[in-house]
C-alpha cells in the first residue's frame, strides 16, 4: 500500500470497482480481444493489489483447496490452470482436480504477470458513482474516499457486494458485549487464535462452517455446530448442469424474472458441505470434539459477562464463550450504496433484492456493468462463482469492444 495515494487521470474509458476473482477474470477476457484496451481502464480496489481479499478469506479460515474444478479459473484459456500445475499434481484434489489454495493463488499471479496488469490497481475506495446525464454523451463520476474524482465511460462493479445475514435470535440482542465474542465468518481469522478447552457456537450449514468447526478444534476449543436444517451434502454449491445449457437453457427461456429467482434459490438450496468435509465432521463427532445440532435455531443469546447464555428452538440452553455466525451473505442491491444514485437517474426493476439488468448486464439505459451475486438473474444459480465470473465476462466484453454496442444502446435509452 503506497503512502500517498496516486494522482489519477480526470477520465477514463473504463473503471472497474473491485479486485477480486471477477475482475480479473474481466480483464483478461478484455484484453485477449482488445489489446489497445491498456491503458483505456482502471481498477479501484482499497487494498491497491488484485486478489487480496480473496487470499486474506482462504488464508484466514485455512481453506486447504478451492470447492470448483481446475477449469474455472480467470484465465481465458480454460486448460490453463491444468498447464500450470504439470509439475504440483499433488496440489490438484479429488474428485475433479480442485485445486490447492497456494496453486490457485500462484496461478492468478502468474495470470497478472502474463498479462502484464500488476500495477493496474489504484489503492482507494470508491465511495460514491454519480450519473451524469445532463452531458451530450452521457457519463459515470466515480467519488474516491481520498475526495479525488474521475469520470468514466463506463464502470463495471465487481465487487461481490452482498450484505451479511445474521439469525433472528441475534438480532436481537440487546445486551452489551466484547466484539471478539460475536463474530461474522467474514471477520474470523483462525491464524490469530488459541483455545483453552473454550466452547465455540457455530451457527451456519454450509462449508465456511465447516472450516471453521476444524480450525477450531485444531486449536484446542469443544464446538457445537447449529443447523437450522439437516447438514446437506453435496460436491458443488448447485449442479453442474447449470454450467452450461443442460440446464440455463430453460433458465434463459423463462421470462417471469419472479420465477428466475426461485430457480436460483432451488439450485443452490442454501449452504452444503463436501462429503470430504461432512466426514471430517463426523471423525470430530466420534472424537468428542463436535456436537451437531441439526433442525434447530437460536431464540435468544445473553451476554452474562464471560459466557453467552444461548437458548434453542428445541429448549435447550447451553453456555458458549463465542458464538461465530457463518450464515452466508444475500445480495440486495437497494442496500448497495454505490447504486441508489444510478438508480435514482436510470429507473430498474428489482426482483427480491436482484436487478433486473439487459443481456450485456448492464443497468438499462446506462453504461454501468454488474458482475457476480447482483447478476444472477442474467447469469444464472452460479454467478458470484468463478464460473460465473466466466460467463458475466462473456456478456460484458462485446458491449465493452464494440463500440456500436454502445452507441445504439446510448441512443435508444
């Protein structure tokens, strides 16, 4: 991270806001069609380097392999991670060749360097996108939390932005207590922590959970895991079918987008966990070290000053020194600040949270871009995966190289 930020220029062709596993993925499907693209975009990520959030999550919660096979990955070339790892197959893992964390990782960054992108990075935030539509050709003014502004062409978010959910009963607590004792997965880091027989609540069925529950125990704590249903087990977060027509084709014939969103909640069916993972659980349940409390909630949790005090649908209390919440995320775009303006200006239908975008995910009538979660209804049941980062891109790039795209578009809005 640079001391002072960097000046940036007054406009830009293209920004896009995030730097993750689907910006990348973005760019480099850019510039395999369009070379003279450098040069003409921007990423705007706080922490001034592609991926970083995405290795802080795996190396945080020790995420030994990735849950997708070797294919999906932000290389364009769909046999280019397989290339890769000639000489590590011991990192690829059963049953499909998942690869290994420190693989992946070093992939992506061989990925940066071939396409020569690594300073391509600005260190800040984005904080506001203001339309402005009063101009000839309308534009995009991106606010940086430093107070500098840049006006874009068009803008892709590609932030995975979603809000974290938290359970009822924790909703509503109403007493005082310390930060580190109720947490969200997403702030968990199991490299920081050591246990002296203390006894962990997890709430949350799906494979964060999982990883929590083993880091956990390897660290000395007792944890009892909480499912609101039975532990699901299943290879992948929905079927492969929905990777490709098999089974998008009905998806994408069907135009009541209500009827869509249901199809994406039935795909992914809430959190699973790998059979590899549901049986180290089950090695833990033998052991002593676990407790599975399938088909029940918490009603109410008490901090009485050391322990929490947790009480369950089934009537049961139990005393946890913490409780940590891995109960997934839900994409709501009225909740995403960056785009109540765009919103204001450019008028979108909303379906359960999902806009409603055209067919280069665009919000209609604009030039600004959405990629993962916020996308599904065009994408489909994976789209804040690294397949979905795929397919967004292959929408996203025409509209983005051919300049008559985006000209009819603009003329027709």
């Amino acid at each position: 991270m640079q001391d002072t930020p960097p000046s940036i220029p007054q406009t830009i062709d293209l920004a896009i806001i995030g730097a993750g596993p689907h910006a990348l993925t973005l760019v480099t499907h850019l510039l395999q069609k369009r070379q003279n693209i450098r040069g003409k975009f921007l990423v705007f990520d706080p922490s001034g380097t592609w991926m970083s959030n995405w290795e802080h999550q795996f190396a945080a919660l020790e995420i030994p392999h990735l849950r997708s096979p070797a294919v999906h990955h932000p290389d364009p070339n769909p046999f280019a991670l397989r290339k890769f790892a000639e000489s590590r197959g011991s990192e690829l893992f059963p049953p499909y060749d998942l690869p290994g964390t420190k693989l992946f990782g070093d992939f992506c960054q061989d990925v940066i360097s071939r396409f020569s992108i690594p300073q391509q990075v600005i260190p800040l935030k984005v904080i506001r996108i203001e339309p402005l539509r009063h101009l000839i050709r309308p534009r995009l003014r991106l606010w940086l939390e430093d107070g500098q502004a840049i006006v874009a062409r068009r803008v892709v978010l590609a932030t995975g932005s979603a809000k974290l959910n938290f359970p009822d009963g924790v909703n509503q607590i109403e007493s005082l207590y310390p930060q580190d004792r109720l947490c969200h997965s997403h702030t968990v880091d199991l490299r920081k922590l050591r246990f002296m027989g203390e006894k962990v609540l997890i709430i949350g069925g799906g494979l964060t959970s999982g990883h929590l529950a083993v880091g956990a125990i390897s660290r000395g704590a007792k944890v009892d895991l909480m499912l609101r249903r039975q532990l699901q087990e299943k290879l992948f977060d929905a079927e492969p079918g929905w990777l490709g027509p098999k089974y998008l084709k009905g998806f994408f014939a069907e135009s009541n987008y209500a009827q869509r969103f249901t199809m994406i909640k039935q795909a992914r069916n809430g959190g699973s966990m790998t059979p590899a993972m549901g049986m180290q659980l089950r090695r833990q349940v033998r052991h002593g070290n676990l407790k599975l409390d399938e088909n029940c909630q918490v009603v109410k949790a008490e901090w009485l000053g050391e322990n929490w005090l947790v009480k369950c649908s089934d009537g049961s209390q139990q005393e946890y020194s913490r409780i940590w919440l891995s109960t997934g995320t839900q994409f709501d775009a009225t909740s995403e600040p960056l785009l109540q303006e765009v919103f204001a200006a450019y008028p979108t239908s909303i379906v359960n949270g999902l806009p409603v975008l055209d067919e280069y995910l665009r919000i209609p009538g604009s030039e600004l871009f959405i990629m993962g979660g916020l996308a599904a209804l065009q994408v489909g049941p994976t789209a804040r995966n690294l397949s979905g980062a795929r397919m967004a891109s292959e929408k996203i790039v025409p509209a983005i190289v051919k300049p008559s795209l985006a000209l009819s578009h603009l003329r027709s809005a």
